[in-house]
C-alpha cells in the first residue's frame, strides 16, 4: 500500500458537510420564503455545492486507483473524557469516496425533482431545510472517521426522516408514521450504543481506522465472545436502520412522507447505510462467520417476506417500498455469503434505480393529482411519454434485464450465493423472480391497458423539472453497471479495487472461507439462467396485466394475507405495544398514587386524627386536671419506691 | 471577594426589590434585570478567574461559631461553577421572561433573587453548617414561590415539597451535627483530609453517611421518594418551574459529589449497587410515568425524574466518564428541561390549560415556537449533537464499565424517552390544531423571545463543544475517583 | 439586735453590693409602681417606671458581667455569670411585653409584671430548697392574678382560678417533696443533699421527693400530662403577659431546674434522668399533635410553647453541660413567641376585633396584605424562627441542644426533638396559607387604631433581640 497520500490532511471535507448545512439553515432560520422558487434554488445549489466538492475530492485524491490510503481532516474534538476520545475528524477512502458521490449526486437530482413536485406548498422553505439537513446528516454518517461520529449522522438522519415522513402535519397519521419510523430506528440504535459500549470497554478506541487494524492484527487478544456481540449489535441497529426482519416495519408507513423524501431517504442514502457501515468495518465480520450466516439468513427471509407481500400491494409506493426491503434483503445476503464488494456495488446500482423508479411513481402521482392507486391508472403511456420511457428502464435495471446496472450486481450476488452453496442460490433466484412479477405487474398495470379512472384519462406530463432528473437517473440505471462486471464479461474490477484499498491494509478474507473460484462455463450457465427465469416470468406478468379492466385486485386467501402484510403489524401491536402500554399504566398508578402518596396521605390523616383523639382528654376543667397531676405523682412515687426495691 | 459577592448580591437585591412593592411591576422588572447584569459581572470574574485545579479552596471565610468549629466559607472549584453559572444564566433569561407580566410583580421578583442567594450560596458553600443553612434558606421563598403564584391546588404542593426536602434535610443536620462533635470541625475540607474512618454502614460513618444521602435522595429526587416532584413542577409558575428542574434538583446531584463520594467514599462503595438499582429503576418507571401523563407539565416532571435517575447512575458508578457525564447532565438536562418548561409556560400563560387532549396542531399556530419546543424535546430525550447526547452516552458508558446488566437496563430509557417525547409531540405540536389553541392566538413578545434563543443557542454551543465544560470538572471528577481506591479508613 | 448584724448574715461588701445591683433596682422599680398606682397614674407613667427599673437592673447586671460568683444569705443564694445571663433575658422579655399592654389594663400590672420578674431572676440562683420555694411563689402568685386581669372578658376569671387551684396542687407537691428530701438528707441545702444522694445509697424517701418535686416544676413549665392549663391560660391573659408568662416564666424555670437538679445530684439517678425524657417526649408528640387540630391562633402557639418545653425537658438529663443551649433556646424560643404575641395584638388593633384571644386561623385570611404588609412579614419571621428553619435564631437552639444530646451519646433524645420538629413544621405552615397562599377574600376588614406602633416595635425589638443573642453567642466561647 503506497503511502503517496495516506494520512494527509486536507479541509476540503468539512465543506461537503458545511454547505448542505448553510443551505439549511439559509432556508429555515434566515430566508424562509414562501416561493418555491427561491427555497429550491438555495437548496439544490448547496446539495450541487457539496456534489461539487466531492467530485473535486475524489478528483484530486482519486477513487479507482490501487495506491490510495486514507485523507483525514481534522475538523474539532467533540469530547474527550476518560476512555472515551470522540475527536469529530472527517476521513476519506475510495470507500466513502463513491458513496459521497452517490448521496450528493443522486440528492442534488432529487433536490432539483422537488423543485417541481412540490408545487401547492404554502411553506417550502421547511421541507427544503429539512432535505438539506438531512444531507448533512447523512454526509458526517457516510465521512465521519470515528463511529460515535457516524453515530450522530445514523441519529441525525432518523431525526431528518421522523421530520419529513410528518411534513404534512395536519394529517395525525403522517405524524404517527414518522414517529413509528422514529422509535423503530431507536430501537435498532440501542444495539448500536451497546456496539459503542463494548467496544469503548475491550477495544477501547472507537476510531474506526484503529479499530481495522486493531482486529485486523492475527493477535487481537479479544475473546471471540465479545467480538461476536459487538457485531451482533451492530448488525441489530442495520436491521433497524435498513429496514430488515423484524425492523422493517417503520419503512411501508414511511411512505406517507412527500415522495422525493421516499425516493432520497428510503430508497438512495438512509436505508443503505447499515450496508455502508457494514462494508466499513467488514474486516470486523470477516472474523465472525457466524455473524455472517446470521445476516445471510436474515436478509434472505426479508428478501423473501417482503417480496411476497409486494405482490398484491394497490398503492405504487407500497410496492416500490417493499420492493426496496427485498432489495436491501438481497444486500445482506451478498454480505452473508462473504462478498462485500457484491452488496456494496448492489448499494450503489440500487440506489440509482429504485430512486429513479421512486420519482417516476412521484411524477405518475403527480399526474394523477396524488391518487397512488395502481388500479386506478392504466394506458399512462401514451399521456406521460417521458416518464412511462424512465420508469421502464428503472423496472429492467431491477428485474436484472442483460447489461443492464441491476444485471450486473444482482449476478454478482447470485455468482457469490452459488460459491457459497446452490441452496442459497436457488432462494435468491426464487427471490429475483417474484421481484420481475410484481415490478412488472405495477409497470403494466400504471402504463399499459385503458385508463381505469378519471385522473388517469386527464394525466398529463410532468414539467422539465421532473423530467430531466428522471433522465439523467434512467441514464445512470443504465450505464453504472459497468464498473464492475464479471470476468466473463470484460472483466473490469474498479469498484473490488476501491472498496478492499478502504479498509486500511487489512484484508477483507473471511476466516474459514474457501475462496471457490467458479468457471468460465458455469458463469455463463448462472447468467444464462437467471436471466431466462426472469424475463419469462415478467413477460408472464405483462400478459397477465395488459388488460386488466377492474379496480378489483386479486383475492383468495394467500392474496389477502399478502395485501395486509401478513398482519406483522397487527402481530408487534397485540405483543408489544399493548403489553407495555398496559404496565406503563398501571405501573405508574399503582406505584404513585396508591403507595406513596397513599402512605403519606396515610400518615397525614392518622396524624389529624390523633390530635383530635387527645382533644378529647382535654376536658378543660380543674378537676381532671388536678386529677391529672395527682396521678402523675403517685405514679412518679411508685417507681421511685420500685426502682429502689 | 467576589465569591461572597456572588451569593451576597442576590440577597441584597432581594431585599431591595422587596421594598419597592410600591412602584409599578415593569420599572420593578427592569430593575431586577439590571441587578442580574452587575450579578453576571461577579459571575464572569469567577468563571475567568477560575483555576482548573481549584478544589475546596475557600476563597472567603467568616468564622460564625467559633465553638462549633463553623465558620461561613465559600468557595469556586470544579464541581459547583458550572451550576452556579447555569443558576445565573436560567435566572437573568426568566428576569427576561417576566417582563410585561403583571402578576410578576415586586414580591415575585424579591423572592426569586433570595431564592437564587439561597441555591448559590449552598452551592459555593464548603461548611456543613453552611450548607445545612443555605439548603434550608431555599426551602422558604420556594415555598412561597409555589404557595401564592401556583395554578389550582398550589398549597397542597408547596406543603408536600416543603414536607418532603425537610423531612431528608432534617437527618442531614442530625449527620452534620455528628459531625461537628465527633471531628469538632465542620470545614469540607478538614473533614475531607481527617479521612473519617469506615466500619460497615451500621457504623459512624455509615449512619452519617446516610443521613446526608437520604437529604439529596429526596432533593433529586431518587425513585421511591419522588412524588412531590410532579406535583411541586404542575403547581409552580414557569419561572419556579425552570429554576426548580434547571438548578434545584441538581443541588441533590452535587450535594452526593460534594459530601458523599468525596467525605464518605468507602461507605458510597458500598451503597453504589443499591444506588444503581434505584437509579436504573427510576429510569425505567419515570419513563412509563412519563408516557400515561394527561398533563403536559406533569410529564415533562416524570421525564426529569428519568433523568436525574441517570444522574444517579452516573455519580454511582465510580468511573470516570460516568461522574464528568452526571456532572455535565446537570447542565444539559437544566437547559433541554429549562426550555421545554419555559416554552410551555409561554404558552400556558395564553392557553391557561394543562390538559394534552386541549392541544394539537402548535405548529400551524406558531411555526418558530413550535420548532424550538421539538429543539428542546429532540435535547431531552438525547439526540447526538445536542447536549443530551453526551452526558447521557457518557453515563451510560461508564455504568456499563461498572455494572453491565444496571446499565442494558437502563438504556431503555433511551427508547422509553423518545417514545414518551415523541408521542407527546405528536399530540401538542402536530396533528389538526387542538381546542386551545383554536381559541388563543399564540403571539410572542420580544423580550419572550430574548429568553428562549440563548437557551437554544446554549444547547447547541454545548452539544458540539461540551470540552470547555469537562476541562472546568476534570480535576476534581479525578480525585474524587481517586479516593474510591484510596483505601481510607478502612 | 446587734448580735443579729454580726451574725455573718450581713458581711455586706463593695462586691456584694454590685451583684445586688440589679435586683435592688427590681426592687425600687416595684416600690415606685405602686406608689404611681396609688396616685392613678396613667398608662405612660407605668411603661416609662418600668422601662427604667428594667432597663437598670439590665445595665447593671452587663456592668457586673464576668464578676465572678458570690453567695448571699449563707449559701441559699449564688449570683454568678449563667444568673446574669438570665436576668438580661428574663428583663428583656419584661421590657418587651409591657411595650404592647393595653391602656385600659389596671394600674397594677406593672407592679405585678416586676414583682414576678424580681421572683423569676432570683430563682435560677437559689442554693437551697427554701429559698427556691419563696422565690418560686413570689413570681407564681402575681402570675395568677396576671391571668386574671381580664376578669369579666374572655374568661378571664375562669383561668385566673383554674391558674390558682392548679398553681396551689404544684406548691404542695413541692412542699411535699421538699419534706420527703429533708427528712432522708436532713438539711435542705443542695450542697448536702448532694453528698447524700451521690455518695450514701440514695433512700426511696430522697428519690420520692425528688420526683414529686420533678411533677410540681414539671406543672410550672407546662410539661405534659400536667400542661392543660397552658392552652386556657395563654388564651385568657392579655396578650402581652401571656408572652412573658409563656417565654419568661420557662426561662428562668428551666434554669433553676437545671441548677437545682445538677446541684442535688438528682441528674444522677438515672431513672429521675429517664423521667424527663419521657414527659419531654410525651410533651413533644402530645404539644404537636394538639396544636394541630387548633383553630384559634393563642391556643395554636401555646401548645407549640408545651411542645417546646418538651424539647428543653429532653435535653435537661444531660445536665450543666447543656446550660447555654438551653437557655439560648429558651430565649430564642421565647422571643420568637413575643413576636407573635405582639404581631397577633398588632392584627386586632388592625382588623377591630374585640381581643386577640378570639383571633382564628381563618380569620387572619381577612387581613389586607397591602395595608398589614410589615406585620405579616415579622409575623411570619417570627414563625419560621419558632420552626427552627435556619438562618432564623430558633435554628440555632436547636441545633446546640441537639448536638449536647448526641455528645452525651442520648441518641433517641435528640431523634424525638427532629420528629417535633418535623411535626411543627405542619401547624406552622398552615398559619402561612391564610396570610399568602388562599385567595385573598373580598371584605378586609380595616381600621387602624394608632397605637398599632407599640405591639409592632415589640415585635421588631424582639426580632433584634434574638439576632443579639445570637451574636453574643457567638462571640462567647465557654460560659458557665
């Protein structure tokens, strides 16, 4: 590893996280327009500000090449006390470098698409503010060098997320939403502050890069036991943060945000960011096989759950929302079956076209005048030209049609699950077919067929604002694939480069892992196969849904436990919820009113009492009280004598 | 000299804006907030005045009693500056609030000025007698406080915080007293270096011990002795309010530092377990108090008690990062707690209803008001980059170093909090717009603004750079812990 | 006749005649009282005489401070620093309470106001049992008539005879008790009693005559069960006796207990130390409890003076070494009551009522805040003071009694005196709420009379008085 520019320290870092920031604070304390205009231009020229200064980073320092080491920018020490050394310094490694490049890029596309969505707003300045601030967030998350660092930006994105999913306020159930995908998180971040504890404790350093070489040394003398909880919790606060089993919840409701919010937040940037730290700290799991066939096993049930209940979902969003968590289950496969470079370039090909499908469905909604009902759509194609062209390549880059971005990454995965063993091979590919059917039954069912209702007949084609970054993505869709294909297919590795020259010369090999090399022959055989299930089964779908004429979706009783989620939520509400709501109750009432302040009322009144009790002796004539003093002196008397005996 | 003048001032302009009863409230208003401008320049000389290794020093003495072995001394170090600057910072920005209020007259104000020459003085106080003095001077213009500017049954709650404070603070001056006969001294510091040995808890020291931990158990308030708490918050004015949740509880956490650990450190060794229990217990339950309140007050008084339980926490587990976290958690929780109770009572002040079912919807009322209350909410219940963060990460840490399942529980009271906060907010701030708030317009004054900004600005410039304030604690969290494995006295 | 002069009784030297100083001038300032009463003076002239002899015989006795101790009559009676002490206070709380007597009281108050002062400095310095007992009635029998004087209002006459009857009980059980001690120690002089009761085996005669000596006294200072009469009494006197009555009349009580009991050696029994702590004990619970079921203010304030006088009782066992304690409790306790007693004839003089013996609680919410502010204000001091809430003087009693109790190792004394405490705490706080908490009501009800500044200079000297003693205790470092 050449030691060209490991270590120096640069400024520019700090800008990419100050200029989302300004704009922030432009929009919500100082300008605060009501024109959406001028709340838009602010906010997308601070995302283009920080897109810029990313690009001028990784230009200067580099991305692709093999010699890159760290560049550390030394910001200010947040605090430093006792074992726990939090300096706020800002790092970046090819790593990073790409996921900058995807936040602020894909962030400043869908900051320029809002300027248009958002049109019958009355405070915009807010939701701008709010957007930018996000952006921050994520940026000290994606570059902070120390984790209570990205800690902050986990919680600041959670908090961006509660704010935008409640927007529109008025509604209590936007406001319910955001708060469920608020606790949810939280929940998932008490594994993260556990991970911190242990690791503060046994480790005691939390900066990443001594962390990698810490373990990374064959003599980390920390007991397997600790290390497997540390990264037990961490892949906990992923799963609440990347919406995996049994935190995936909060992501369905997240859709009652605005859906350029849906498209950045829960599509592009916050929902991979468990992945990211993942593939960050992934010498850490390459010690745990354990760790890693717990992920294997999770993300592939996610995968599969969310899967099926997207396949009779009516509203647009729904489905691309669980399409999304049957994504991000298929990332944490690929991190199970030992290929970080796989998820990571999943990351990164999924981030383009789910965001790039999300604002497609944003622009039909916005045709449509907000009605996400996919049976009341149909025949959009001919009304919306533009979009209908987009959202197709969006739904070819997912179902993984041939050189498209999904094609390549999803056949990575497959190419790595079949290294690891054909059992997990064979569910992912399940997997990827039932994500053709239903991407391409909501496809045909919003483009093709006649208009079922009267928004769909009067749709009209969003403005330039909404197009162009439709576009653009749909161009990224296509044509970001090729930065890592496999080795039948000219055989370009940038992106293993990248990310196995960020973890700071440790090796990413897992431990006890045979490193299985596949064939020429049985790769093309994968491709081969992949492909065929895939496009069969979406033209299967197509057929199936060209000309469907009723609002009526499907019913039956699989139908029905898919469309209402195989009432999970109903399951965490009678289990959880009630549960602890009711002992919240009561154990405050009982505790409180009824034992202490009981015994103190308690005392309070036998005290009153008393003293009326003694009024009574107190008769108040001279006689009783005579009587009093005489018997106080005979009995004085008798003890003298009786002490005396 | 500017320590004395530090607690004296106060009590002079106490007094001084007793006796102008006759003069119109706003001339009074505006005198009481100069009289806080000349307290703050005392206060600046001390803060820059202020040496990091400064512990115990007395820097002004009066010999009162002499065959007591008493004598008035007060003194700066590192564990009661921070306080003592919050007190003025909370005071000068109600002094603020107050004004254009005319229920907040002369009398109003006097007592508050007594009342902070009362917290003040037992904070810089390094006698027992002192202390003991002062710890009881509070108890009377707070009394009044609560008694004559509460809402509905405000004597009751004045009764019971009364009650319970003298209660506690009546086994303190048994302790102090066994003290002052037993060791004929009662300076901090000389009782501090006659290493006062230690035979089990049914011993001298233990008894002792006990008494003056069972005083600050009820002050800040621990688990089982924390009803009046919620009722003293509900019935209490804004400004008794903030001052009570920012300054008054915590003279309970200072108190355990200053005369507990650091005269007592074996018998704390073996009380810190049960302490923890409490603690994690009080997190847990304030909490689940905290989420089935009706009354918006009420809840944010639970929520306090959630968080002085992890103050406890914090003074209990003997590490490091624990005490500089409990230490810093006096500030941040006074400020976060300080802002959502003055918030509220600006809005009080027009609604005039505590009920949460009355409200809904602030945001569309007032957007600025209704983003410095979430400001405030998202500080209390600890989101990183806001003071709360820290103190309660570094509590936390530094009980898991000590006890690891006490501190697994009580990390839900991370989860607990936001979920209590976050479903008040949802019922306050969000949501169509309430009854209440149908009915009163929400319009802010000028001089209501002065007071909320700084407390936001204050928790920021904390949550990003709490350095400033470990570096002031530093030397005396060390010696402190460094007494627990001294061994003394044993 | 001569013979009679030599006999030693009379040596009378220089020395001797400066510690008689001040009780010389009592005994001027009683003869001119009764003169100017012969010539119906008014009101003004009785103040102003006993102004003067009071203010005499306490400038002398600070004149003869520090002089050492000198024994007159034989050995009967020892003036020495603790007797000038409590002379300074016991005239001082005279001095105070005739400030706010009311003109039409009868001429003679003052006379008996001084003679009962005379009885009550005197007493605390007797060094034999017969001198105690003449002492004790010469300040006893002006106090019944004292209690007396309202004969025809507010049941003046029933408490003067209630006062008489149970007055007359204790004096007989004290001549009883006196004659069991002197018939087992054969003399009545503390000195030889001692060396009986500490040195020989002490009989069941001496120790009966001391207990039935402990429940006559115990009568005087109003200990339970024997303190009925405190709360009827209280009531009926004019306002400012009854302060000097209360405060005064347990001063000097106490502090002749104290001397006699240390000097008779009784503290050393320990059942007779027992003995007083439990009617201190019982004083204090049944003295709490009982005031706070009280709606009339004087009665209210007289338990809470029985209560008090349980906490002194608690404290005597552990014997001279408790002395300044309790007499700068007993004083503070004293003056604070004065305060109140002036602040409540302060509150009828404004709000018109008839006499302050009537005065309720609930009633005091009619009083204007606005125009009564400053007696409000020393009232409530004087409360918080009684209450023992520091930086008020009563703290500070407190606090020296209770560290006496702990130094002499009586625990469980010093834990009853923090339960009464904790239990005053309650009535006193429910005084407050009428004066600042309650709303207050419409109608207040206003008339200044204009002598309302006597009762309020007494207040406030006696709020001055009590910082003074204070500070001069704070300034001695070991007294007597």
């Amino acid at each position: 590893m050449d030691e060209a520019f490991t270590g120096a320290s640069t400024t520019l870092l700090r800008w990419i996280i100050l200029f989302p920031l300004l704009g922030a604070i432009l929009n919500g304390l100082v300008i605060r327009s009501k024109s959406l205009k001028v709340s838009g231009i602010v906010a997308t020229m601070a995302s283009l500000g920080a897109f810029v200064v990313s690009l001028l980073v990784v230009s200067r320092y580099g991305l692709l090449s093999e010699d890159i080491g760290y560049i550390t920018d030394q910001w200010f020490v947040w605090f430093n006390v006792g074992r726990i050394n939090v300096p706020f310094w800002l790092e970046y490694t090819p790593l990073t470098g790409l996921m900058l490049l995807v936040v602020t890029g894909i962030g400043a596309l869908i900051h320029v698409f809002a300027m248009g969505y958002m049109e019958e707003e009355e405070a915009p300045f807010r939701f701008f503010s709010y957007l930018n601030l996000f952006l921050s967030a994520m940026l000290v998350l994606v570059l902070s060098s120390n984790l209570v660092g990205v800690f902050m930006g986990w919680e600041g994105v959670g908090l961006c997320s509660y704010l935008l999913i409640g927007y529109w306020y008025k509604k209590d159930e936007n406001t319910a939403a955001g708060m469920k995908a608020f606790v949810t998180n939280r929940i998932g971040d008490l594994g993260f502050f556990v991970a911190l504890f242990m690791l503060a404790l046994y480790a005691n350093t939390l900066q990443i890069r001594e962390l990698l070489t810490f373990f990374a040394g064959e003599s980390s003398q920390l007991s397997p036991g600790v290390v497997l909880c540390v990264l037990g919790a961490l892949f906990w606060a992923s799963t609440g943060k990347s919406a995996q089993f049994p935190l995936y919840v909060w992501l369905p409701d997240a859709m009652a945000g605005p859906t350029p919010v849906s498209a950045l937040i829960h599509a592009a940037t916050m929902v991979t960011s468990g992945i990211f730290v993942s593939v960050r700290l992934w010498p850490l799991f390459a010690t745990q096989p354990l760790v890693l066939d717990w992920m294997l096993w999770v993300g592939m049930g996610t995968a599969w759950l969310a899967a099926l209940i997207a396949l009779t979902q009516r509203d647009i969003k729904k489905v691309l929302a669980y399409s999304t968590v049957s994504q991000l289950g298929f990332m944490f496969v690929a991190l199970g079956v030992g290929s970080p470079v796989a998820a990571f370039f999943h990351v990164i090909t999924h981030a383009f076209f789910k965001a790039l499908l999300f604002l497609g469905a944003g622009s039909v909604i916005h045709g449509m005048h907000h009605d996400q009902d996919l049976f009341e759509m149909g025949g959009l194609r001919k009304k919306m030209p533009f979009t209908h062209a987009t959202f197709l390549i969006g739904t070819l880059a997912i179902i993984g049609f041939p050189l498209t971005a999904g094609f390549f990454s999803k056949d990575m995965i497959l190419a790595k699950a079949f290294e690891h063993g054909p059992l997990a091979w064979g569910l992912l590919l399940g997997a990827a077919v039932l994500t053709a059917f239903y991407m391409l039954r909501a496809y045909t069912l919003a483009f093709w067929g006649e208009p079922r209702s009267k928004h769909a007949s009067h749709a009209h084609e969003s403005s330039w604002l909404m197009t162009v970054p439709l576009m653009a993505l749909a161009l990224g869709a296509l044509l970001i694939g090729f930065i890592e294909t496999p080795v039948v297919l000219l055989d370009i590795h940038a992106l293993e480069a990248a990310v196995k020259a960020s973890w700071y010369g440790s090796s990413g090999e897992v431990i006890g892992h045979h490193a299985g090399h596949l064939s020429h022959a049985t790769e093309w055989i994968l491709m081969l196969v992949t492909s065929v299930c895939s496009l069969s089964v979406a033209y299967f779908s197509y057929k199936k849904f060209r000309d469907h004429k009723t609002k009526e979706s499907a019913t039956g009783l699989l139908a029905d436990l898919s469309q209402n989620k195989f009432y999970v939520d109903e399951i965490y509400e009678t289990l959880l919820l009630k549960p602890l709501s009711f002992v919240a109750a009561w154990s405050w009432k009982i505790i409180d009113t009824y034992l202490i302040n009981g015994t103190l009322h308690f005392v309070r009144n036998t005290l009153g009492f008393s003293g009326q009790f003694l009024s009574f002796a107190h008769t108040g004539n001279v006689q009783t009280y005579a009587w009093y003093m005489a018997a106080a002196s005979a009995v004085s008397l008798l003890i003298s004598w009786w002490v005396l005996k | 000299m500017t320590t004395l003048m530090l607690m004296l001032w106060p009590l002079l302009s106490g007094l001084f804006l007793f006796c102008l009863i006759k003069v119109p409230t706003r001339t009074v208003q505006w005198v009481n907030i100069a009289l806080h401008l000349v307290w703050g320049v005392f206060m600046w000389q001390s803060w820059a005045g202020f040496a990091p290794d400064q512990l115990g020093t007395v820097s002004w003495s009066w010999e009162w009693f002499p065959s007591l072995g008493s004598s008035l001394a007060l003194g700066v170090d590192g564990l009661n500056l921070p306080l003592i600057v919050l007190n003025f910072i909370l005071s000068l920005l109600l002094a603020f609030y107050s004004l254009g209020k005319e229920k907040l007259g002369a009398s109003y104000l006097a007592l508050f000025s007594i009342l902070n020459a009362g917290s003040v003085g037992s904070l810089l106080a390094l006698d027992a007698l002192a202390f003991y003095v002062f710890w009881e001077f509070m108890l009377i213009p707070m009394y009044f406080l609560i008694g004559k500017w509460g809402s509905k049954n405000r004597v009751y709650a004045a009764l019971k915080f009364f009650a319970f404070t003298m209660a506690g603070s009546l086994l303190m001056l048994l302790a102090i007293i066994a003290l002052g006969t037993e060791y004929n001294t009662l300076s901090w510091n000389a009782l501090r270096d006659a290493q006062i040995p230690y035979n089990g808890l049914g011993g001298f020291q233990g008894l002792v011990f006990l008494g003056f931990l069972v005083a600050f158990a009820v002050k800040i308030p621990v688990w089982p002795l924390h009803t009046w708490l919620p009722d003293a918050h509900t019935e209490a004015p804004t400004g008794a309010s903030v001052i009570l949740a920012g300054v008054l509880l915590k003279l309970g956490v200072y108190g355990i530092a200053r005369w507990c650990l650091a005269l007592f450190p074996m018998a704390s060794q073996d009380v810190a377990i049960p302490m923890m229990v409490l603690g994690a217990i009080g997190v847990v339950v304030g909490s689940f108090a905290a989420w089935k309140q009706t009354d918006i007050k009420r809840m944010i008084a639970y929520s306090s008690v959630a968080h002085l339980a992890f103050m406890v926490l914090g003074l209990f587990a003997f590490q490091e990062e624990a005490l500089q976290g409990a230490m810093f958690q006096n500030l941040a929780h006074g400020l976060s707690t300080g802002a959502l109770f003055l918030i509220f009572g600006i809005i009080y002040d027009r609604t005039h209803t505590r009920e949460i079912s009355q409200y809904g919807g602030l945001a569309s009322r007032n957007g600025l008001l209704a983003s410095a209350f979430v400001f405030s909410a998202m500080a209390s219940i600890g989101l990183p980059g806001l003071p709360g963060f820290v103190g309660e990460f570094l509590i936390l840490s530094g009980t898991f170093f000590s006890n690891k399942t006490i501190a697994l529980v009580s990390l839900s009271g991370v989860l607990l909090g936001s979920i209590y906060m976050l479903s008040m907010l949802r019922k306050v701030v969000f949501g169509p717009v309430g009854p209440t708030l149908e009915a009163h317009e929400i319009r802010l004054q000028w001089n209501e603004w002065v007071a909320i900004v700084p407390l936001l600005v204050l928790m920021l410039v904390l949550g990003l750079q709490p350095q400033f304030i470990f570096e002031k604690s530093k030397f005396a969290v060390e010696w402190i812990l460094a007494l627990m494995t001294s061994g003394w006295g044993v | 006749m001569n013979q009679f002069f030599e006999s030693g009784l009379f040596q009378v030297s220089a020395a001797h005649w400066a510690a008689l100083a001040p009780y010389l001038a009592l005994c001027v300032g009683i003869a001119l009282t009764t003169v100017a009463a012969g010539f119906k003076a008014s009101a003004h002239i009785h103040k102003i005489l006993l102004a003067v002899s009071l203010g005499a015989a306490a400038a002398l006795a600070c004149w003869g401070m520090g002089s050492g101790d000198i024994s007159f009559f034989g050995t009967s009676l020892a003036l020495g620093d603790t007797m000038r002490w409590t002379l300074l206070a016991v005239t001082s709380l005279a001095l105070l309470s005739s400030l706010f007597v009311d003109e039409e009281e009868h001429g003679e108050w003052s006379t008996l106001l001084l003679i009962s002062t005379l009885g009550l400095v005197l007493l605390p310095g007797a060094r034999d049992w017969v001198a105690f007992f003449v002492y004790l009635e010469t300040l006893a029998i002006p106090g019944y008539v004292i209690a007396g004087l309202r004969l025809r209002r507010d049941g003046g006459f029933e408490a003067a005879l209630k006062y008489l009857l149970m007055g007359a009980f204790a004096s007989s059980l004290l001549l009883m008790g006196m004659a069991l001690v002197y018939g087992s120690a054969g003399s009545l002089d503390y000195a030889t009693i001692q060396e009986v009761a500490v040195r020989g085996l002490p009989s069941t005669l001496l120790i009966g005559g001391a207990f039935l000596i402990a429940v006559s006294l115990a009568f005087k200072v109003a200990l339970v069960p024997v303190h009925m009469w405190a709360a009827d009494i209280y009531q009926a006197a004019p306002t400012g006796l009854a302060a000097f009555l209360a405060g005064a009349g347990k001063v000097a009580v106490f502090m002749a207990m104290l001397a006699a009991f240390v000097g008779c050696g009784f503290l050393q029994v320990e059942t007779f130390a027992k003995l007083f702590t439990f009617l201190g004990a019982a004083s204090v619970i049944v003295g709490n409890l009982m005031a706070l079921t009280q709606k009339n203010l004087r009665r209210m304030l007289a338990y809470s003076s029985v209560a008090s006088a349980g906490y002194v009782a608690l404290t005597l066992p552990v014997g001279a070494a408790a002395t300044m304690a309790i007499l700068l409790y007993l004083v503070t306790y004293a003056l604070g009551l004065l305060v109140c007693f002036a602040c409540l004839e302060a509150l009828v003089r404004i709000t018109g009522k008839s006499s302050s013996s009537t005065l309720e609680i609930s009633d005091l919410k009619q009083v204007d805040s606005k125009k009564a502010g400053l007696v409000i204000a020393l009232f409530s001091l004087g409360i918080f003071s009684m209450a023992g809430i520091p930086p008020l003087p009563g703290f500070l009693g407190k606090y020296l009694m209770i560290s006496a109790l702990w130094s002499s190792g009586q625990l469980l004394a010093a834990g009853w005196i923090v339960v009464g405490s904790m239990l005053g705490l309650a009535y006193y706080l429910k005084i407050m709420v009428p004066l600042y908490l309650d709303a207050p009501s419409a109608n207040k009800m206003v008339s200044l009379r204009p002598s309302v500044r006597g009762p309020l200079a007494g207040a406030f000297l006696g709020l001055v008085l009590m910082f003074a003693w204070v500070w001069a205790y704070s300034q001695m470092v070991a007294v007597g």
